[in-house]
C-alpha cells in the first residue's frame, strides 16, 4: 500500500475542469479523514475523469480496487426483480406471499417492497447485522426482529433492509438459483462489471473506522451476511459502478427495457415531510439538486462508504467510493464533482436528425388544438411518439404519449400519464377530434360538431 495523490486515468475533460474534481476529491478526502478515497465521472458512457488520494495498492489502476458499496446492491437487486416482470413471472402488484412463503411481509405488495413502502422494519433481528456472519440467520425468518412489521403496507415510506432480503429470496424462488448466481448472469456480466461480486478479491481496500477526535484508526469486521446479502454484500470498484451508473442514465436492452428503467426511476413514494427534495423510485434513490433530478443510490457498510448519483438528461453520472465507517461525505463529493463538470462544461445536446420515415397523416396533425377554448400544441416525434401541452404555459396536463400496437397512445406524465389518446374517425376515416380521457380535443375551439361532449351554442361565437 502506498500514498497516492489525485490523478486523471481517464481522459475527456478539460484540463481546468480536471483540476478543479481533483481539488474537490483531495478536499473531501481530507477533510472527511478517510483512509481512501476513488472517484470517477461519467459521460455518454465512459469513464472521462477519474481519482484517488489516499492508501491504495501499488501497480494497479484506483478503479480496479475493490470497495464494498452497501445498499448500492438494492439497486442491482431491483433490476433483478424488474427483469422477472417483465418475463411476466411476476406483476409489481402481486402480494409477495403469492410467490414466497415468508412470515412477514407477505401482504406488501412486490413494488411496495422495492420503493420501501412494505411497512417492514429498518433493521434484521438479532446482533447488528452488518458486523455479524449471515450464519446467524440462516432462515429468511431469522432475518426478522420483534414487531417485524412497523407500518400497515403502503401507508409510507420507511427504509427497510429486511425487505430487500425478502426481494432476494423471491429472485431465488422464482429463477431456482441463488441470488448471486442470478446476478452474475443476468446483469453483472452483460454490463462488463466483471470485478464485482458477493466476495472481495485482490486488490481490495480494507475497511476502516476512524476515530472521530483523534487521527487513530481499527479494522471494521468483513462479514459475509447471508440472507441479508441482497441488501448490501456486493464488492465494486469505480469502473464497474461507473458501468453501472451507464446503464442508469442510458439503459441496456440486454439487462432492462428502456421503459422498465424509466419505471425504476419514477418516484414511487412521497417525500418525508423534512426533506420535499427526495423521493424514492423502485430500488432507486431520486433527489431534486440545483433543478436537477438526480438517479442513484447511497451505501454504507462497516468501514465503508460510498455514492452513485446520475443525471439522465445530462447523461452524466458520478461515482465515488472510500474505505471508513463514517466521515468521508461521498454523497456530498457526488454532487460537487457534478455540479463542477456542468458548471464548466454543460452537456451538449444530441445532434437532431429528421425522422427518415414520418407518418404523412400524424404530421398532419399537429398543431394546435383545442380542449374547450383552451389551445394545445401536438407534437410527433420519433418513432410515432407523440406530446401534447398547453400552448404558451407550463402545465402538469403536458405530457409526452407512447405508441401502442393498437394505434392507440398512452399518457407518460402528469395528468395523462396511464390515460389513452385516441384518434377519432368519421365514416369517411377522417380524423375529428383527438379523445384523451374522454376529453375531447378539436381543431376549433368549441368546433360546432357533435364530438363536442354538450354540442356548442347553435349560434356560435357572438
């Protein structure tokens, strides 16, 4: 092990907004005393700043070394879940009793548990469970404490580590292996996270706890946790967390439909009355920063901690990782080494190009429209998708429409989100008006026809 000071590995950043991360990691590393500290940005896909200060072994990148990163797992752990959906082997809404035999928590639902709303305790039973061996709870019903259940299911959010145990074991239920292996297979391997895994391996950072009034410092305990494991085992390094922070802000059609990720990263619970910035989506972490919704996830086990935050529409992502109990803010570090990268460089938007094959009739039918006298601009865009909003105004009845196979479209945001939009037709197949939810959209306002719900006034506007 040796001492190594802030460096560059990956290349992609200007030399001025280099400079200034590195600023902010030898900063937090400083002052947060931590043993180490790596941290790497991502852009459209690749790592294009990296660093490190601190103990780090010799001869080998900071971003291959191993560190444990916590709950960080949940979020390895929902895709898991969220690809047995969309196998159709389970529904969001099913009970998890349906599936698993489990002595509580049986009445939440699937999504309840991955948005933390199950009502389960925050904590396993028995001695804190991220310092002792998972052999002390080698049942699923070990990992549950007195009062297992703290809320009826649904009625709020409460962070609950037991619940994504019981999400692990209804991985194993459903694919008859072991959540590891599921893992591996079905997630890890196809996004090249090849040094991540249930154990750690060489080179590894050893985890630490620092006293918090003097410069002295004692091994943390590295346990295997068993049935806990599917809420906070996994050992990274920041290249693979920065392959996976990737895959948050731009998806992998071999791992996750697009539109099953952007289900994951929806708010699926209320904020905490305290905190109006943060919300929690389906084994994902939100938080409104500086106009920004960013996408990630926090961990933290004995001796370690550390942060995955993203912002998708600026397909940008951050990672940073360090080896002690408490002190070190990586969450803080996260968004600092955002805000420096969008501050001096901001994301350049995606080069427009034309549809190469634009359906004749919907571009027809854009425009204005109109729902009573209020006017809405419809919008075509890619791939038959469509966007209606009030013209000259923000609005929560805005919202973008996806296709569907049966020439219908279905609301993605706001009021509409969920609601289906059609197109109406006379007998001579000429389109009338638009119905979204039984609001009728016409090209006039109060056109006098009969597909205004009341008709209009026989004698029109006077």
């Amino acid at each position: 092990m040796r001492g190594r000071m802030m460096g560059n590995e990956g290349v992609g950043l200007l030399a001025e907004t280099a400079r200034a991360c590195g600023w902010r990691l030898a900063t937090a590393q400083a002052e947060g005393r931590a043993p180490s500290m790596v941290a790497a940005v991502v852009r459209d896909g690749r790592v294009v700043w990296s660093g490190a200060r601190g103990e780090l072994p010799e001869g080998v990148a900071a971003t291959d070394v191993q560190y444990r990163i916590g709950s960080i797992t949940k979020t390895l752990t929902a895709v898991l879940v969220l690809r047995l959906r969309d196998e159709g082997l389970l529904d969001l809404g099913d009970r998890v009793g349906t599936h698993l035999d489990v002595p509580h928590g049986g009445d939440a639902t699937v999504a309840q548990l991955l948005s933390h709303t199950g009502g389960l305790a925050a904590e396993a039973g028995g001695p804190w469970w991220e310092r002792t061996p998972g052999t002390l709870r080698p049942e699923l019903t070990d990992v549950f404490g007195e009062r297992p259940q703290k809320h009826p299911a649904g009625r709020r959010f409460h962070y609950s580590n037991p619940g994504y145990a019981v999400l692990g074991a209804l991985v194993e239920r459903l694919r008859g292996r072991p959540w590891a292996e599921a893992l591996r297979d079905e997630v890890l391997l196809p996004l090249g996270m090849v040094r991540t895994g249930y154990d750690p391996r060489e080179p590894y950072a050893r985890g630490w706890a620092v006293h918090p009034y003097a410069d002295a410092r004692q091994p943390e305990p590295t346990v295997d946790t068993g049935r806990m494991a599917p809420a906070g085992q996994l050992w990274s390094t920041a290249a693979d967390v920065a392959r996976f922070a990737a895959f948050l802000t731009a998806g992998d059609p071999n791992v996750l439909a697009a539109d099953t990720l952007a289900e994951m990263r929806a708010p699926a619970t209320a904020p905490e009355p305290a905190s109006w910035d943060g919300s929690y989506g389906l084994g994902i972490q939100l938080l409104r920063h500086e106009g920004r919704l960013l996408v990630g996830h926090g961990g933290s086990m004995p001796g370690f901690v550390a942060s995955l935050w993203t912002t998708p529409e600026d397909r940008l992502g951050v990672v940073v990782l360090a080896n002690a109990t408490s002190g070190p803010s990586t969450g803080g570090l996260a968004t600092a080494l955002l805000d420096e990268v969008l501050r001096r460089e901001p994301t350049i938007p995606e080069v427009w190009r034309p549809d190469p094959a634009p359906d004749p009739e919907l571009v027809a039918l854009t425009g204005l429209w109109y729902w009573g006298t209020t006017a809405f601009e419809l919008r075509l865009g890619a791939g038959r998708a469509l966007t209606l909003a009030p013209a000259g105004f923000v609005s929560l009845r805005a919202s973008g429409f996806r296709p569907e196979a049966d020439g219908t479209w279905t609301g993605l945001a706001g009021y509409f989100a969920g609601e289906t939009l059609r197109l109406v037709r006379n007998e001579a197949g000429a389109v009338t008006h638009l119905d979204l939810g039984t609001f009728v959209f016409t090209r006039a306002p109060y056109e006098p026809a009969e597909s205004v719900p009341g008709g209009a006034h026989p004698e029109g506007w006077r």
